[in-house]
C-alpha cells in the first residue's frame, strides 16, 4: 500500500472510478496487449502484457495481469485483477527487495 496506495479491494462503482484517478495520477498507460481471453457465458478472464509509465520518475513497469469479469445485461458487475506485486514493487522503486 505504500508503493500503490490505489491497490485494494473497492465496492461500487464510485470507488473503481476513483482508484483508476489515482492510478492516472501517478501512472500513464502506454501499452495494453490482451495475449489470451476466455469467455464463458457470463464471465470472462483476460491475460495481458501491460507497461505504465510511472510519472514521478519516467520509468517504465512492464508486467503480466490477469483480468476475471462477470457481466449482466451488458455492463461489468465484477472485475478483479491479479498481478506479481513483489516484481512489480521492485519495478517502482527501481531496485531489487531483500527477502
């Protein structure tokens, strides 16, 4: 949470909307490439190659997330993201963590 405090679960459409401002504060999206998709009725799952642009220090993560959507009548009623956050920590910080 200190690296991202925008991470975390959040209710609502209200609170996605807001995490995703904090994530273009501090990040800029420069590529998004869905490498595999899996629909099944009412759900779907998304693996993808991503790079953001951190702004603070103009360094760019790259790294894999995996998508899980449930859909009804056509919008978007759960949507969860899963990634490596310990790669993706070391990315920010620019330097490998001790462990």
């Amino acid at each position: 949470m200190q690296v991202f405090p925008f991470a975390g679960h959040r209710q609502g459409k209200v609170a996605a909307l807001e995490a995703l401002r904090a994530i273009a504060k501090d990040y800029l999206l420069e590529s998004y490439t869905p490498k595999m998709m899996i629909i099944d009725g009412d759900r779907a799952a998304v693996m993808s190659d991503v790079a953001f642009k951190q702004r603070s220090t103009d360094r760019t993560l790259r790294f894999h997330i995996a998508d899980f959507l449930r859909f009804r009548d056509g919008r978007i009623v759960e949507f969860r993201e899963f990634t490596n956050t310990f790669d993706l920590v070391e990315q920010a910080l620019g330097r490998m963590l001790p462990i």
